[in-house]
C-alpha cells in the first residue's frame, strides 16, 4: 500500500497533536545524548550516580538541569526513549513490508543515479554522513527537526519558525550541490 504525500501528511500531523494532547510534544535528537550516556555509564560505572535529591554525574552535561539526562539514562524506559525504539521498530518494519532494504533498487529517484550511481555502499555512506551532520547540529540548536520545526511550529513557537528558515536556508543549497545533474 502507498500513500501520497497529502495522506501521510495528514497522519502525521494527526499524531504530533494526539502527541501533544496526551503526552507532550514530540522531539527525539535528546534520546541519542541518553544513549550514549547509558553506554557511558556502562564503560564508567561511576558516570552516573544517584543522591539523595535524585541523579547526578560527573558529566556537567548530564547533571544539568537537576540532573534530568543523568535520570533519564538511570531509566531509559520512559515515554520519549522507547518512542525512539518504537520509531526504529517502526522504519524497520515499513522497509519489511515495502520488500526489505535493497529489494528494489529502481524505486530510487533518477537524479540520484545520474549524480552517484548505483552503488549501494555509496548510498548509506551517504544517508549515514548526512544523519550524523543533521544530528550534530540538532544537539548544537538544542533540539532536533521534530522538535523544533515540527512540535515548534504546531504550537506556533517563534524558535520553531526560525529553526524551520535556518533548516530550508542550509538545505536547498546543499541539494543544489549534491545534485548538480539533472536526471
């Protein structure tokens, strides 16, 4: 089954406001910070500690905030990180259902083709490079697109209108870089 970008559109706005309305707005690039501290305090077992008043860690990152990252890496199973392993589990299960990863290379758009080629290993080089930049600079504006641009914007949030400028004013230029051949 596919849906066109109106119907999806639609549904996913549908489930930022059921977000919003039942639980709170959505944003994920702080669960990746999470993450890595629960693998940091795997490697450290001292990175995080718990006190009197709640958690802290020697990380000042972590402790900030009344120590919220540390408690939250203490006990990942709360609302927004098993929301980022639902949406792994859900991505996973879209490619399943869509034939797999790599079952139909010509679904591809022509224009990548024309600047890259058909090399697969080139394509996740790629799609990996561009996910870590994208992350990086959502740790750096202090959220993420979702939480941003797409929570932001929902709730008519200035910061979001202006993440959303910032993001499309960095984002055609590097398209037109990326894909200076036509198809």
């Amino acid at each position: 089954m596919t849906l066109n970008w109106k119907t999806g559109g639609l549904l996913l706005g549908l489930v930022f406001f059921a977000a919003v309305l039942l639980v709170k707005p959505i944003g994920v690039s702080t669960q990746f910070v999470i993450f890595d501290a629960i693998l940091g305090d795997i490697a450290t077992p001292d990175l995080i500690t718990q006190t009197e008043d709640g958690y802290t860690s020697s990380n000042a990152y972590l402790a900030k905030s009344g120590g919220k990252y540390a408690k939250n890496a203490a006990n990942p199973l709360n609302y927004s990180f098993v929301f980022v392993l639902a949406m792994m589990v859900g991505a996973f299960g879209s490619a399943r259902l869509r034939g797999g990863v790599g079952a139909d290379e010509r679904k591809l758009p022509a224009i990548w083709y024309a600047n890259y080629g058909d090399t697969p290993i080139k394509r996740y080089a790629v799609t990996f490079l561009s996910g870590f930049i994208v992350l990086y600079g959502a740790r750096l504006a202090g959220g993420c697109t979702s939480g941003h641009m797409m929570s932001g914007m929902m709730q008519t949030a200035i910061s979001g209108y202006i993440f959303s400028a910032g993001a499309f004013a960095a984002a055609i230029p590097v398209s037109i870089m990326m894909y200076k051949k036509e198809a």
